[in-house]
C-alpha cells in the first residue's frame, strides 16, 4: 500500500502553501528587524541627548549655587559685590554673542 498520486499532490501543493507562508514571514521578521535597529539608533539618540541635558541641568545647579555663595559673602562688601557683577555681565555678554554667532538661522519659509 503506497501513496497515490494525488495524495502526492494535495501534499506537495501543502507544502508549497507552507513555503509561501514562511516566505511571507521572513519579509515580515526583516521589516521588523528594521524598525527594531531605527528604534535602537532613536533610543541611543534620545539617551545621550538626555544625558548632555543632565549634564548641562548639573553645570547651571553648580553655577548658581556658587554665585549664590559668592552673593552671600560678599554682601558687606559693596566693591567686592560690584566687582563680581562687573564680571558676571562680562561673562554674559560673551556667552550672548557666542550663543547668537552659532544659532543657525531659520530656513526661509
């Protein structure tokens, strides 16, 4: 007892609806492994984006504190007081005209 000829075909059209099928899911699993890799890349992105932030957020608490303690012990010092301002407005116009030679503009709309 053998297997007929058109057993031999149901199978073989089975298996050619199988092979079809596992085609179909491996486009499917590589579109996938795609968006998966752009989603690593944004989230490597985002965390080192949000890691400067930290940063930068640390070095403006560092700075105030210590012009806070700069104000505190030289307020009976009105020459001292007004020498660190003197500073401080230097500091800031540089750091304005730095800020402004390296913004780029807005593209023309």
């Amino acid at each position: 007892m053998g297997i007929s000829y058109g057993d031999w075909q149901k199978l073989h059209r089975k298996l050619d609806a199988i092979l079809i099928m596992l085609s179909g899911m491996k486009s499917e699993i590589a579109a996938l492994t795609l968006k998966q890799e752009q989603a690593m890349t944004d989230l490597t992105a985002l965390t080192a984006e949000v890691e400067r932030n930290t940063a930068v957020d640390q070095s403006a608490i560092a700075l105030l504190t210590g012009l806070a303690a700069q104000i505190e012990a030289l307020k009976t010092d009105p020459v001292a007081l007004q020498a660190l301002a003197d500073t401080m407005r230097g500091s800031s116009d540089e750091l304005a005209a730095a800020v402004a030679a390296n913004t780029p503009t807005a593209p023309p709309a």
